[in-house]
C-alpha cells in the first residue's frame, strides 16, 4: 500500500498531466487541480472496486467453503465504514 508521506510518481504525474490539460482548457489552476485531482480519486476507487469483485468471483468458483466467509468480511468492513462516517 503506497505511504500517505511518500507521493505515488504515476498518480502525480497523472494529476499534473490533468491539471495542465484543464488549464489549456481555460479553467483556473486551483479548479483544474481539485477537478484532476476528483477525477483520479474516482478512477482509483473504480480500480479498486473491479479488483475487490475480482477477487469474490475468483473466490466463489476456486474456493467457494471461503467465499461466504469474505462476503461476511466485505460486508463487516462496509458496516464499520458507514458507522465511522455516521458518527464524524
């Protein structure tokens, strides 16, 4: 998992890249950075997301006595997130 201190090069190489196309498109550098910046974001979760149903289909057709127990883990984790952003 990449640092919270350490900046991922192709991450920051993608935001500046976005960032300049936004400027050369007219909008303002702080707005084309925060819009870069939202797009990479949501392109990292739609990443994430892919490999988490991967990784459960994989699951349910090799290992399918696992599978019910990582859905129950996905679900717990989805719980616990909820709850966290529910109480601030």
């Amino acid at each position: 998992m990449p640092s919270e201190t350490t900046p991922d090069p192709v991450r920051q190489k993608a935001l500046n890249a976005l960032t300049d196309k936004f400027v050369e498109q007219g909008h303002a550098h702080q707005y084309a950075q925060a819009l870069a910046a939202s797009i990479i974001f949501q392109t990292d979760l739609d990443l994430r997301n892919a490999q988490l149903s991967r990784l459960l289909a994989w699951l349910k057709q090799e290992h399918s006595n696992t599978y019910q127990f990582a859905l129950e883990i996905v679900e717990e984790t989805r719980a616990e997130f909820e709850n966290r952003v529910v109480k601030g």
